[in-house]
C-alpha cells in the first residue's frame, strides 16, 4: 500500500505545482456543501419573502459559480481549469433558520475538482453574508466540506 503524503512539497520541504503532464484526462465532478446560520428576518429575505430585499440566493448563485471558475487564480498552487460544469444549488432549513448551498463542479482533466467545488460553496456562502449583514451580523458559516467526489487515480469519495 502506498504511503500517504503531500504532494505539495518536494523532496526538500518546498513549495511546488503537482506536474500533472503525464496524467490521463478522465471526467472528474466534486460536490461541496456547507450552511450559513442566520436570523429569521434573513432567513425571511432569503426565500423572497420580502421584496425590497431583493434576490439574495440569485446573486450568490452567481458568485459562487464565478468563484468556482477562478480558484486557480485564489488558492496557491491549484491548476487553473476549464470547467465544463459549475452549479450552485440551495436548500432552506427553516426549522433551524439555516440555508444551506451544495455546489457541484466538473470537467474532463488531468486534475480534481474538489477545490473548485469548496471555493464556489464558500464564496457563495460569503456573498449571503456580505448581501445580509446590515440584518444580522451574527450570521455563522459551518460545515463547509467535501461530500462526493468521482474521477481520477484516487477514484471515488463519498463522506460518511
């Protein structure tokens, strides 16, 4: 069995890009989730209950689609990729005033998804807070993790 490392550092401690040139294309899609806590007048904003507040989910949609798309640019050492695939879904939990985002990333490449995934549900979790903060700044983001993912040499994950 094949010790487990990271494979972000050489040899001698530093810093590198994992070389992927060799690597075989394969179809690779990760699924992120997390929820951000919030008050009821924010819970109430964010199912469009009320109108002036306007469409808090859309636009956070966006964001963590744009965000997903540029996480090479984000997290040092990431490959940028050529998604072919980014969705960003919510869930509303009203008995525990929690909305909770799943964001599902793809493509065919030479490597993962997982962190493109993470990024577009936490950015897309940021931008709930930043539209509602002047309602409560009490908000709390949590459990943001990886769920599933599927591709590549390590195949299949599924969280317990």
């Amino acid at each position: 069995m094949e010790e487990k490392r990271f494979n972000h550092f050489d040899s001698q401690g530093k810093a590198i890009m994992v070389d992927v040139t060799d690597k075989a294309p394969t179809c690779r899609t990760a699924v992120a989730r997390g929820e951000i806590l919030v008050s009821r007048e924010v819970l109430n904003a964010g199912l469009g209950r009320t109108a002036a507040e306007g469409d808090v989910l859309g636009v956070a949609r966006v964001a963590g689609i744009m965000a997903a798309k540029r996480t090479g640019e984000l997290i040092p050492l990431c490959h940028p990729l050529a998604l072919s695939h980014v969705s960003v879904d919510f869930t509303i939990c009203e008995e525990r005033r929690a909305i909770q985002a799943e964001c599902t990333a793809r493509l065919t490449g030479k490597t993962g998804v997982e962190m493109e995934a993470l990024t577009g549900v936490s950015v897309a979790l940021l931008t709930i807070y930043d539209m509602c903060k002047a309602l409560d700044k009490s908000m709390v983001l949590s459990d943001i993790c990886l769920v599933s993912k599927d591709g590549g040499k390590s195949g299949a994950y599924r969280r317990a």
